[in-house]
C-alpha cells in the first residue's frame, strides 16, 4: 500500500434514540393534522393517506437526527471531528490512539449500519447511519478501508507487533446462541404458516407473515454471508 500522511472521510450519522423519538412525535403530530384537515371514507384515498403520514414523518425524522463528521485517519490515531452536530447537542471532537483500540467492526442492520472500535479500555466508539435512504458520502469507504490504513499508520511505529494489530471483531450473527434463536424463531413461522394454508380463517394476517419471512430472510443472510 502507497504511503499516506493521513486519510479523512466525510461522513453523515444519524442519532437513534433522536430517530425514533421524531418518529414517533411527528407520526402523532401529522397524524393529527390529517384527521382534522382531511377525513376520507374511501378505501384508496385513506390507504394514500396513511402511506404519505409514513413516508414524510420517516423523512422528516431522517432530517432531525442527523449529523455530519469527518473521520481522519493518520500517524497520530482516530480523529471524530464534527462537522454539525446533532439537535441538542455540545459533544466534543474526539482523539483515539491506534493503541487504544482493540478490534474494529462493521454491523448491517435492517435500518441503521453502524461502525464500532472496541477500545482497550473495555470502552467502545460507534457511529450509526440510515440504510433506507441513499446516502452519498464515505461512510463504505471508511468500512471497507479502515482495517488497512489503521494498520499501516500503527505499524510505522516500531514498537507496535503485528500481534497488536487492529482486526475485525467476530460476527456476532455467527453466535450459537443467535443462531439457535434464528432456527427457534424460523421453526415458529414455518408453523404459523402452515396453520394459515390449512386454516385461511385464522386471524393470523397474510401481511404479518410476510414482514416476519423478510426479517427473517435478513438476518439468515447475515448468519450465512461470507466472513
């Protein structure tokens, strides 16, 4: 690899907690607004209704709980620089030393992605993104880049052994214990499938079913997907 006196990414974050919290609020909020301005008794313009309260409180949310940072990487360490902070907030910037983190880690989820540096301090650094809405920045870069830029920038000093270098944490999809709760949960919706084909009565709704296979389809893939 090309020698490089620093690397730096910018990066768009999204606080969770501030997430659903603006959910939720702007859910109620236009929710609201809706049944006062506009009650309809027709089916599809009601179902038009619903899907936009969704689609602009989901934004709207998206909006609030975001920040941007810049994440620099050379000799000195780990730089979280911010950029514009959250709503609300006065956190500082922050300095890792490449000897204050232990393993490194990227976690795919069915809404946020989030990026992990396990500190040797039992401490932990992690940033959360959105993955409904495309999002162009460096945040794949950083995951796909990090392994190897932090490893060279810590193998420049000479007391750093490869023994001490930053890997990547296990999969924790791959756990037995996740796994038994996949296969546990798997076997639930095979059953509850089942009773609903030989049973089409059943309050059990075809929708809830397929919200539960698609969850289910994700983290599969996640157990099974290549290291």
């Amino acid at each position: 690899m090309k020698s490089l006196n620093s690397k730096s990414y910018k990066i768009t974050i999204h606080s969770i907690p501030r997430f659903y919290l603006a959910l939720i609020i702007l859910l109620l909020s236009i929710s609201f607004i809706f049944t006062e301005i506009q009650k309809s008794d027709i089916q599809v313009i009601l179902y038009m209704e619903i899907g936009s309260i969704l689609i602009v409180s989901f934004y709207l949310a998206h909006l609030v709980s975001r920040a941007k940072v810049e994440i620099v990487l050379d000799k000195r360490g780990f730089s979280h620089i911010w950029i514009r902070r959250f709503f609300f907030s006065k956190k500082k910037d922050l300095h890792l030393k490449w000897g204050s983190i232990s393993t490194f880690d990227f976690h795919e989820d069915r809404t946020f992605d989030a990026f992990i540096l396990q500190l040797e301090n039992n401490g932990c650094y992690e940033i959360d993104r959105l993955n409904l809405i495309p999002i162009k920045d460096d945040f794949k870069s950083l995951v796909h880049e990090f392994q190897t830029i932090s490893n060279n920038f810590k193998n420049t000093d000479q007391l750093t052994i490869h023994d001490n270098w930053i890997e990547k944490a296990p999969n924790p999809y791959k756990t037995k214990s996740f796994k038994y709760a996949f296969y546990f949960l798997s076997l639930g919706f095979i059953l509850l499938t089942l009773i609903k084909i030989f049973n089409p009565n059943e309050s059990i709704a075809w929708s809830s079913l397929g919200v539960i296979f698609f969850g289910l389809l994700f983290y599969g893939s996640m157990i099974y997907e290549e290291n």
